[in-house]
C-alpha cells in the first residue's frame, strides 16, 4: 500500500534476525530489488519459518517456498490462498499486527 510500510517489516526482521524477501508487485514498484523477490520469476527460499506478511499467496509466489517447512501467514482477508498452505494462519492487518509482534519478540529476546 505505501513503500513506508516496509520500515515495520525491516523492524521485525531485525529484531529476528531474518532477512526480507518479497512478492512481484513489490519489485515492479521498485520498492526493493529484484535479487529480494520470492517466486518463480524470482528465487526459491528455504528458511526454517517463512512468516509471510500480507501475501495472497498466487501460484507463482508458492513456487518460490516449495522447500520452507513451516509457513506463518499474515493477512487481513480471510480467503487468501496462502491460508491453504500455511502451517499457521493469522487474520490481520499487518500495520497492526507486526508492531505488536516486534516488541513481543525484541522483549523475550
């Protein structure tokens, strides 16, 4: 929605220890690099826990995660594809959820 809110998902992924990926449409609106997109236009990932934050999940991103065991999905529809492949399934909207998400993570640290 706004390049801006990358920033909450750089947050958590610090205060993780992860790195961000992302979906086509993030790319083509040149909010990060090409190298960073997931899928089969872009790479393949295999981390121990993909948390997917606001993605649909369409075919051509699920190709990109064939190989992560365990998905945490994040969206705020309800009927998301990526719901049917999550391993855990949260209904939010990420704006709200991720910074509450962040400080329980950077508190048990």
């Amino acid at each position: 929605e706004d390049q801006d809110n990358l920033e909450i998902v750089n947050d958590l992924a610090r205060a993780m220890g992860a790195d961000v990926s992302c979906s086509r449409p993030i790319v083509d609106a040149k909010w990060l690099e090409k190298s960073r997109q997931v899928g089969t236009s872009g790479q393949t990932v295999s981390p121990k826990v993909y948390l997917a934050c606001g993605i649909s999940g369409s075919f051509q991103h699920m190709g990109g995660i064939k190989g992560a065991p365990f998905i945490v999905a994040v969206n705020k529809n309800p009927k998301a594809p990526i719901f049917q492949v999550a391993d855990v399934g949260i209904v939010a909207d990420i704006l709200e959820f991720l910074p509450e998400l962040t400080e329980a993570v950077e508190k048990n640290r």
